[in-house]
C-alpha cells in the first residue's frame, strides 16, 4: 500500500544508516516526517523507587537526538521532538499533519508493546495505518532456522546454529535524500531537552575512565572505524574484553 506521507517514529534506532523503517517509509516516495517522542514515563521512578534514566543515560540520549537532528537538517529535513506518552501524541500529531501512516521499529518488552497496541488503537481510531519492523537484532528473526521458543538456551549453541544456517541480511543504505514537506507544514520542530528538563546535572566522568564517547551515530560510526580498522583492536579482544580496557 503507498502512503503520501508518512511519520517515521524514532526509539532506539536513532540512526540514518542501516534503518529499515526510515528505508521502507522513503521507498514510498512520499513525505517523510522522522519524529521523537520525550515520554514522561522515562523519567520517573520504577517501582522499586529507582530513577528510570540517570544522568549518563540522558546525557547519551540527547547527544543522539542532537545527531540525528543535525544528520537531518544536512539532507534538507529536520526531526520533530513532541513531549508526551508516544501511543497519545503520535496519533494526534499525525492527523494534524494528515499523514496516512506511522511506520516504527519493533520492540520485545512488555513496556513497550503496550505502547504499541496503544498507538495502533489511537491511529485506527483516526484511520491511520500502523506498520512495524524487526531491526534489534543481527540475524533477523524471520531467518532463524528454529521457532523463537526454541532459541539453544547456551549462546555458543546458537551461534553454531545460526553460522552454519543462517545468513545476516545485507545492511541497508544510508539515505542521500529526505523529502520533508518543510516548515509551511511544520513551523516548529521542537527543542531538544537538556539535561536541566529531567532534573539532572551534568554528569562528572569517573577519574578511572580511559575513553569519552559521545551518544549518536556519528559518534558510533568513528568508534568502529577506530576500532576495527585505524587501531586493529579486533585481534587483541580475548585479551581486553573481559577488562573493558582499551
């Protein structure tokens, strides 16, 4: 089915590259309009009276949003922030825009799939389609060679079991080009949230720490070309990852 234009909800996938539900949405050819919900909900206590995000965790995420917004504006478009619990303002947001669909990336938890079957009821209620995929994790589910209730409970089982099996599906691009409807539509994308909107300060990085990594994709695309290819660090990790040291 084609869409004219759709929301693309961002989550954990705050990435341009290798996303299927930001290639999937483009190959529509229509509008694309990428979007974050700052949910509440994440900020508060769990039950045991323990913050859900601390002052790490948020400083992460708004370095990615950051990114994101930034890789978004580089292609003409930008990344609208709402404030809200996404299964309520999403639905609303894309009416108001008369987007015909919300394409997002899938979840496990229990949490979020509430969140989900809320989304997918609100959206239906304004006749607005819903579409998900599957992008957590390296091999994709749809390519095991065993039922998910059968996953090998020990790692090393699996892995044999899917090398020999399985392939890992070829990434896909990153995209050279977004066509956002622009600010006639959306004169206000958003601000980002700053540590202060949590009630959090700056967090003081542990004397002990040997490596600053900023949160977002540019930041994680620098740390594998470091890595893997300018260091060659692959070939000393049996000897390094159990210390988490260089």
């Amino acid at each position: 089915m084609k869409y004219n234009r759709i929301v693309v909800w961002f989550r954990n996938d705050l990435r341009l590259s290798d996303n299927e539900t930001l290639t999937r949405a483009i190959q529509q050819g229509g509008e694309i309009i990428p979007v974050y919900c700052c949910d509440p909900r994440q900020v508060e206590n769990t039950k045991l009276g323990l913050p859900k995000t601390g002052a790490f965790r948020a400083q992460f995420l708004t370095e990615a949003l950051e990114d994101l917004r930034n890789s978004f504006i580089q292609l003409g478009a930008n990344l609208v922030i709402l404030q809200g619990k996404p299964e309520e303002v999403l639905a609303d947001f894309a009416k108001q825009v008369q987007a015909s669909a919300i394409f997002f990336s899938k979840e496990v938890t229990s949490e979020e799939r509430q969140v989900d079957k809320g989304l997918e009821e609100a959206a239906f209620s304004k006749r607005i389609a819903c579409e998900s995929f599957w992008q957590s994790t390296l091999y994709h589910k749809d390519d095991l060679t065993f039922p998910i209730k059968q996953t090998p409970e020990v790692f090393t089982q699996f892995r044999k079991e899917v090398e020999k099996q399985s392939k890992i599906r070829a990434p896909f691009p990153t995209p050279t080009a977004i066509n956002y409807p622009g600010e006639a539509l959306i004169p206000n994308a958003g601000p980002l949230s700053q540590l202060t909107d949590y009630g959090l300060e700056k967090p003081k990085r542990a004397e002990h720490s040997w490596l600053k990594i900023r949160g977002g994709e540019s930041s994680a695309l620098g740390q594998l070309q470091s890595y893997i290819w300018e260091k060659d660090l692959l070939k000393k990790y049996k000897e390094t990852r159990n210390g988490l040291i260089g």
